[in-house]
C-alpha cells in the first residue's frame, strides 16, 4: 500500500497529539490549511479521534499516534 498524501496529511495530525496525557486534545481551526481540516475529517470519520476538528485521540487513535510518533523518531535519527 503507498503512501499518498492523504495518508502522510492525516500522519502529520497524527502526531500533534500529546502522548503523555489522554486530557490534552486538539483543534483544528477553520483556518488551518485545508489539507489538515480534511485529514482531521477523514481521522474522525475513521474513528480514530473524537470530534470532526480534532477533540481527542480514541483508543485506536491512540495506537495509530504512538505508532505514527514512533516512526517519525526512527526516521529523524541522524546516521
């Protein structure tokens, strides 16, 4: 399966969340680029967060983000 770039835009919401507390969400603001706003749309239609522009990461949610954040850390270690 590719990546395209729906998939890296709904990556890089993904990875707006803070990890360490379920408590903290997200908002994406109407002014925000209309790749995000969409990506976001697609996350909660997806299940994986609680509200439509943003809210909280679901328990699936969750795992996608950790997993998304865990690649970003692998991939940005310098070599």
């Amino acid at each position: 399966m590719p990546y395209t770039l729906e998939v890296v835009e709904e990556l890089k919401v993904l990875s707006l969340f803070n990890l360490d507390t379920s408590q903290e969400g997200i908002k994406v603001h109407s002014t925000a680029s209309s790749e995000a706003i969409k990506a976001t749309e697609r996350l909660f239609n997806k299940g994986l967060i609680s509200q439509p522009d943003g809210g909280y990461l679901t328990s699936l949610g969750r795992t996608a983000s950790e997993h998304a954040q865990d690649l970003l850390r692998i991939l940005n270690v310098s070599g």
